[in-house]
C-alpha cells in the first residue's frame, strides 16, 4: 500500500512557474503515493486562519511575505498539523513554498515535514533592488533617495534572511531548484537542515501542428522579427524586469531594426496594469494566452531581463524545450549553470542586451546553434521525469528514516 503525503499549498495559477512546479510534482509523485492537497487555510480551520498578523510600521524590517503571528500561535498549529496528519493517515506533510511555511508559523510537528523552497525569498530582497534598474543619472534628489534607501534595503534583506534561514530548520527537508540555491543553504542554515536539488522543468512541447489563428499565422510569416517575453504579470520580478527592458534597452533595439516586434505574454491582476512604457511602438501586450504553441513557433529570440528573482526561471526551460534561442541578463539565468554562447547569451547592461538581441535577429545560424544545445540541456536536466524522480527519491529516504 502506497504512502500518504498531506501536501500544503496554495492555490497557483497553473500558467505560473508555481503552477507548473507544484502541480507538476503532485501529478508525477501520484504514481509513488497518495497524496491529499490542502490550502493553509484549510488545514488553520476557521479559529487560526482568523488570527490577525502583527501588524507592520513603515520602518519595519519584517518582509510582507512574513505575518507575524502572537506568543503560541506556532505551538497551536504543530497541534493542528499533528490532528490532519492523523486525520489524512498521512506519513509526511509536503509544503510548497517558504511564505506558506510562513503562513503557518513555521510550525514543526512529529510528522515528517517536506518544505518545497522553489523561492528563496531573502533572495529578492536588498540592495540588487536598488543598485540594478534604468541606467539613467539621478539628480541631486534622487541620489539623496538612494543613498537613504539602499541601507534601508540591505537591512530588509539581513531581516527576511534570518526569518526565511529559521522557517528552513524547522523542515526536515528543504527542497531547492538549483545547486546554487542549495550552496547558499548549506553556508548559512544549520546542521539540521537537509537540504537537496529537485530541479524545476517543463514538460515536453506538443508535436507542431500549423497555426488556425491569422494573428499568429502572421507573427509566423514575419518570424525573423519576434521576440517573446511570457510571466506572470502578477510577479514584480517580471514587471520590474520588463519596466527595465522597455525604457532602456527597446528603443535601441526599435532604431537599429524598426520592424521588431515584442510580444509580451502573461496574465495581469486587477491591481497591476501596463504602464505608458508598454505603448512604444512594436510591443504587443497580449495578456494571458490558452494556447501558447503558435508563439512559441512563431518566435525568434526569447527575452528574459530580470534584475531581481530567485530559484531558477520555468520561462528559460520552457525557451530551451521550444528551442527557442535565449537573451538573458545573469539574474534572469541564475541557477541554471548556463553558459553564454552555448546554451543562451548572457547580457547586462541595456546595450549589451539591445547588442545580443539585435546580432540573434540577424544570424540564423548561431539561433540554429544555440536552441539545439538549449534542448539538449532540457532534455538531460530539466525534465518532469527527473524532477519527480529526485523528489520520490528523497521522501523515500525521509520515510525510511
């Protein structure tokens, strides 16, 4: 008979990089156990789900991801988990994400617990924020801003580290997207976190079939043209990045080669809405989208500018799988151990991304080499087979144990 996992999440969207993570490893590790998926909320009960967080002043150094919770709220959740691992029969408790650790006040019961760092929030915090942005010179006031942020942020940053490092050792073992994010746990957690790689990944692309929609059967026709961007818009990751490429890096692109156009594809929440740097002349803002296939044939270079983030970027992987060629900065990268000029172009500063963009758009040959070795690094490392793989491997060893 199967093992039981009570597996805590929240609910993604299952277009995001959460979304395809989280869901893809439930539906994958069902072949190894049973698995019952519950929201925090639902886990809390109406009592806890009820308990207001502390609440934060404007100086607070507590990040927005972590509540705050009164003396006793974290014993009384242990207390919970305990009764819904009894209740569920379940051998081990699963949590996907830290913030959802958080969430429930880095609670340790008896049982077993898996927590599924896929972020590493105190790695999108401090001072990469505000050093990394628009190269633009300030003036008198904002340098004066500046110099009064940045110590702000770093002292944020040193906060969300010691909060994210406690909530990693109360696990009993913490998954990471990449070796990079492993290494960075292992020189700053304790001895008693466990820490091991479950790779993020991206299923395998549909068989090409030929496009019914004439908007894409144009984007086809003019594919020396496209570039794609595709994320959730909900993540500031994102919108920062993208804020970023449009003022500074799209202008030069748009002088050097006025027919290129940019796609940008992901679904915008209500509070979150394009800004006047999406009206430039060749950006296509075309929200969320149900079949991405034809963009992704229809594509010529895949754009990912980061300057903030954390784990590894499910848009890259799913870039290499569509052997799309890729233009990203390091932070956009980062985790992957990608090589520039081999599996992607690595570029900083907005000329050098306009440089690499323009030079992909113009040489067929080097976007012919770079997707052929982008697929060949999918294909060995990224993937569902072998995420779920290491993930049953670890929480076999976990039960053993």
């Amino acid at each position: 008979m199967p093992r039981r996992l009570l597996w805590i999440r929240r609910d993604y969207d299952a277009a995001s990089g959460a979304g395809v993570r989280v869901g893809g490893l439930i539906v994958g590790l069902a072949a190894h156990f049973d698995i019952v998926e519950r929201t925090p909320e639902a886990v809390l009960g109406a009592e806890l789900a009820a308990v207001p967080a502390r609440p934060r002043g404007r100086a607070s150094l507590r990040p927005s991801w972590h509540p705050g919770r009164p003396s006793g709220f974290t014993r009384r959740v242990a207390t919970v988990l305990d009764a819904a691992a009894v209740t569920h029969g379940a051998d081990a408790i699963v949590v996907s994400h830290p913030a959802t650790y958080a969430r429930l006040g880095g609670a340790r019961p008896a049982a077993p617990l898996v927590l599924d760092a896929f972020d590493l929030l105190w790695t999108q915090s401090g001072t990469r924020q505000v050093e990394l942005g628009p190269s633009r010179r300030p003036g008198l006031r904002q340098r004066v801003r500046r110099g009064l942020t940045l110590p702000l942020h770093a002292l944020r940053a040193a906060a969300a580290r010691r909060l994210e490092l406690r909530l990693l050792a109360g696990a009993d073992r913490v998954w990471v997207c990449s070796e990079l994010d492993r290494e960075r746990l292992i020189r700053s957690a304790s001895r008693r976190s466990r820490v091991e790689v479950v790779p993020n990944f991206v299923p395998a692309p549909p068989a090409p079939e030929p496009p019914e929609d004439p908007v894409f059967e144009s984007a086809a026709s003019a594919r020396g043209d496209r570039i794609l961007f595709v994320g959730a818009m909900g993540y500031h990751a994102n919108r920062s990045g993208l804020s970023f490429f449009l003022d500074s890096v799209w202008p030069r692109v748009r002088e050097q080669r006025p027919s290129a156009r940019l796609q940008v594809v992901g679904r915008w929440p209500d509070w979150a809405r394009p800004g006047d740097e999406y009206r430039q002349p060749g950006v296509e803002v075309l929200g969320f989208v149900e079949d991405l296939e034809p963009l992704w044939r229809a594509a010529t270079v895949f754009v990912c500018p980061l300057l903030v983030g954390s784990g590894t970027r499910i848009k890259i992987l799913d870039a290499w799988a569509h052997g799309v060629p890729v233009v990203s900065t390091p932070v956009g990268a980062e985790g992957l151990d990608a090589v520039s000029g081999r599996d992607l172009v690595l570029a900083e500063s907005p000329d050098e991304l306009a440089t690499a963009l323009l030079t992909l758009l113009d040489d067929a040959e080097a976007r012919q080499r770079l997707a052929a070795a982008a697929q060949a690094r999918w294909r060995a490392e990224a993937t569902p087979e072998l995420a779920v793989e290491r993930a049953a491997e670890s929480l076999q060893r976990l039960l053993e144990r």
